[in-house]
C-alpha cells in the first residue's frame, strides 16, 4: 500500500504531462513495420511535442544528448553544413543518377527536399527505397555537431513545421516499412 501512495501521484503527474504535450501538439511522427508473411506488424504514433522532450533525455547506445553517433564517418574534412548550405540554394535537379542491369540509385533535389530513390532488383529481395528530407530538417540535423554525428532533437523540432510528408518508404517482398509526419494520432 504504502508503494502505492508513493507511485499513485508520480503516476498521475506524469499521465497529466503526456496528455498536455499530447494535446498541444498537432503532428505525429508514425512508423509502421508490415511482414504479411509473418502476420507481424508494428505500428509507432510518437506525438513530435513529446519526442523533442524525451529524445534529450535518453543516453542510450549511439543516442546522447539528442543526437546520434554515426559510427566511423570522418568529416574533418568535409564541412557538412556549408555544403547544405550550397545545396539548399543549388537550383533545383538531378545530382546523382546510377543505372546498372541490377539497381538504380537517383539523388535529386526537388520541391525544396533532398530526393533518395533506390531500387535494388539484383538480390532476391528486390529492395525498394525512397527517402525524402526537407531541407530545413537535413541542415538542422547537421547543427550543432560534431563530424560523427546527427542532431536528432533539432530534426524533430524542424518537423513541426514540414506539413504532411513521407520522410521513408522501404518496400520488399517480406516487409514494408513507412516512416511519415501527419497531424493524426494513428496511423493510417
């Protein structure tokens, strides 16, 4: 009993700040994960309000302080941000184009976002992938980092205002996956 008139007001306290940030935010970020075959699926609906506040507060893995480690990726000498910087005003248009018998691979920018469309027909799987990132969102995930990695809490906060979009789109013949922001509670 006594357990429970310990935990009864930290319950209450933190249900009240789930709903108020739940309700004061009108987009979601959704990700959804389909294996038919399997009869698995896995549906996430994170109000965008409630990651920014709980992505800073997990160190876990690569994740610190709201952003991720890539792992071995070497920038010293690359700036990543003046080169966002050129590609947010580079007219629109096709970067990279790759077509080979088993894969294609297309890195354009269109609309104001950065297009990645990749279609592997060489393996058995036969992968399709479309990654779509608002400029906005790709400069503030480079900001305020070092060369190894990726603000994920200035990402979130840019997505506020990114309006409905899918950000990945994964499609093979055993799973699918989605990735997308829309201003409802559930997924579609």
């Amino acid at each position: 009993m006594r357990i429970v008139r310990i935990a009864l007001p930290f319950l209450v306290v933190l249900l009240a700040g789930t709903m108020v940030v739940a309700a004061s935010s009108g987009r979601y970020l959704h990700v959804r994960v389909s294996n038919p075959g399997q009869h698995q699926q896995v549906r996430i609906n994170v109000p965008l309000a409630f990651a920014e506040k709980v992505i800073p507060a997990i160190s876990s893995g690569q994740l610190r302080d709201g952003k991720v480690h890539l792992g071995h990726l070497s920038a010293s000498s690359v700036n990543l941000k003046m080169i966002l910087e050129a590609l947010k005003t580079a007219p629109e248009g096709e970067f990279v184009a790759v077509q080979e018998n088993d894969s294609d691979v297309r890195v354009a920018k269109e609309h104001g976002q950065l297009i990645v469309h990749v279609v592997d027909r060489g393996s058995k799987d036969k992968e399709k992938v479309d990654v779509t990132i608002p400029w906005d969102v790709a400069l503030a995930l480079s900001s305020d980092t070092d060369g190894d990695q990726i603000n994920v809490e200035a990402a979130i906060k840019v997505l506020e205002n990114a309006g409905d979009i899918t950000l990945v789109a994964v499609s093979g013949p055993e799973e699918t996956v989605r990735i997308w922001i829309d201003s409802n509670s559930a997924a579609e």
